[in-house]
C-alpha cells in the first residue's frame, strides 16, 4: 500500500487500526494484502492507507456509512484474520471508529 487514498468530499468514516507486532511473522504480509484487496470489494469502501516501523502499525480504512463498517466487520473471511491476528500476529491493537467531517490537503 503506498501513497495517499483518493477520497469524496466528507463526510465519510475512517476507521484506525493501530497495532504492535508479535514476532510472529508466518502469513501475515499475505493476509494484510489479501484484506486490503477484500475490503476494496466491500460496498462502502473509499479507501486505505497504511504505515509501519518496527514498533507500531497505522492502518486507517475509509468508509461511506457506519453501515459499511458493520458489514465489513461481519465477512467471514475478516473475521478468520482478526482471529489468526489475536492468536499470533498482535501483541496488541486499537480500533477507533472516527467520521471526518472536514478534509483538507496540499500536493505539489
């Protein structure tokens, strides 16, 4: 994932997924693509982007509709990869769920 998500005027939601790192790394660049490439497909999806370093992790995911968000949360094969997440790959995470409201942004 690279560069900035284009996204509508707001309103719309982000949702920020914030997390540490086991050191288990079996699987996970695969499933974090293959998330990426699901959550794309989900009606209500705007956009993503997403950084880490060693330490932290920052994915924000940008939705329509609080509506989008729930179905998103209810696939089947997301809900397999937060299970396998808590198993092995976080030590820890957040989830914040934020509508934005006003968006703003300069590019050279």
């Amino acid at each position: 994932m690279s560069g900035l998500a284009g996204l509508p005027n707001p309103p719309y939601y982000a949702v920020i997924f914030s997390s540490r790192r086991t050191e288990v790394g079996d699987g996970y660049g695969v499933t974090a693509t293959q998330m990426v490439e699901l959550a794309a497909r989900q009606p209500g999806f705007l956009g993503v982007e997403s950084a880490r370093d060693v330490n932290l992790g920052i994915t924000v995911s940008y939705w329509r509709d609080e509506e989008s968000i729930r179905n998103w949360r209810r696939n089947v094969e997301h809900i397999a990869a937060q299970e396998r997440g808590r198993a092995d790959w976080y030590e820890a995470y957040e989830v914040r769920v934020a509508k934005v409201e006003r968006a703003y942004g300069f590019q050279r």
